[in-house]
C-alpha cells in the first residue's frame, strides 16, 4: 500500500487496542477477583460492601455477554 499514510497510528502502522479475547480474560479476571472479595466482605458481615460488590460482579457479568 504506497501512498498510505499511517501516521495517525503508532509503532509505524501497528494499531493499538485490545482483541476480543484479551478483552474477555481481563473480564474474566477482575470477576475472579471481585467474588474473592465478595467471600472476605460476607464473612466480615459487611452488608453495604457485599451489595456493591454484587453490583459489580453483576455488571461483569453482562458485559460478558458479548
């Protein structure tokens, strides 16, 4: 392609950005920490941080579906 101008993108023409896959495994760990957290906030009997933390597993759980 001469005559194409990638200078707008970085590393000579390389573009940045995760894949789908790699997008899906930080997913996928962030839910494997928060319901860790969700055991240790239950045990604690702390009722307002378990919600929350619901909230976000919950919330992960739908921008998985993808």
């Amino acid at each position: 392609m001469a005559g194409c101008d990638y200078s707008c993108l970085l590393n000579g023409g390389e573009e940045m950005g995760m894949t789908d896959n790699q997008y899906k495994g930080f997913l996928l760990n962030q839910l494997k920490s928060l319901k860790e957290i969700l055991v240790l906030v239950t045990e604690a009997g702390n009722t307002e941080a378990q919600k929350k933390v619901e909230l976000e597993i919950e919330t992960l759980n739908d921008m998985l579906k993808f």
